[in-house]
C-alpha cells in the first residue's frame, strides 16, 4: 500500500471515492496531508449519478478535467473516446486508448484512439501534460505498473475516477 500512496502522491490530482475500508492507511495519509500535497479528493458522487453508459459523459467530470488538465490529454480507456470528443471541442488536444479494438475503431472515425495497455504506455518521459483514467483502474490486472506508468509519462498531473479503491486491492491480491 505504501507505494501506491507514493506513486499517488507524484501526481497533482486525484479525483475518486476514497472511503475507509481495506484501504485505510492510504485514506488516512492522503487526509492528514491532502492540503500540502496538493491532492483533491471528491466521491465518485460528486462526479456521477447512477452508472453512465458508454456513450455518454459527465458535463461535471468534462468540467473538472478541463480545469485541472494541461493542453494535451491522453484518456486512457476511452472506450469510445466520448471524454476526447468533448474535451476536443474545448480546444484540448486529447487522444484516447483502449484495449477494446472495436471500440478504437470505432472512436477513430472522429478522433485519435490507439490501441495499448495502461502498463505499457507507447508514450515518451514527461510527454504529456494530464492523463486521465475514469473508472478504469480498477479493472487493470497490474493497477501498480499503470500507476508507475502514468507517472513517466504524464508532464503536469493525473486525474484519475474509481468508483472504490477495495477492488485494486482484490486485483493486485488475484493478479
């Protein structure tokens, strides 16, 4: 857990539902000192109503990444880059990627989607300004390498959407 809170503690932003479960420690030091780090922590239903589906965004989650992010944005797992699509029209340039090939094909038709996993970002040191991960980094099987990736990559910061933290632990704990 310690280096996860680490890795997490790099970044600027962190936006998700952090609540006091298996993952108390983390909860704990991200509260005591969320003020000096710079973290931002909201609940998941701040961002969201009930589960949206695929094809739709978040106007509150589009408002929140346009405020925190820099210029160019990479959204990983896009799906059908709906997030890319609206942050665009904001005058960002924002790329997605998704393991789902279905899905990149059919966000290439309006936008950049490239096919690539979290743990192995095709990405150069310090490439990109904001990475965002919305309600993703709970289904990576190795959440620790996305996170160590992120980090290379992402130049200003990395804003980040889980519905509850319990299930990296699950993850990380099955592989």
């Amino acid at each position: 857990m310690k280096r996860i809170t680490e890795l997490l503690r790099q970044l600027k932003a962190v936006f998700g539902s952090l609540r006091p479960s298996a993952m108390q420690q983390i909860y704990r030091e991200f509260m005591e000192d969320k003020e000096k780090s710079g973290l931002m922590m909201l609940h998941r239903d701040d961002i969201y109503a009930t589960g949206a589906p695929i094809h739709t965004t978040s106007t509150y989650m589009v408002e929140l990444i346009g405020k925190y992010a820099g210029k160019e944005i990479v959204d990983i797992g896009c799906a059908y880059g709906n997030y890319c699509k609206e942050l665009n029209k904001k005058g960002f340039d924002c790329m997605g990627i998704d393991l789902n090939l279905d899905y990149c094909k059919e966000a290439n038709k309006e936008i950049n989607v490239c096919a690539m996993e979290a743990e192995h970002l095709g990405f150069a040191d310090k490439s990109v300004d904001t990475i965002v991960m919305s309600e993703v980094l709970e289904h990576i099987a190795n959440p620790y390498k996305a996170l160590e990736e992120i980090v290379r990559v992402a130049r200003k910061n990395f804003i980040l959407s889980v519905p509850n933290l319990d299930p990296i632990v699950e993850c990380v704990k099955y592989n």
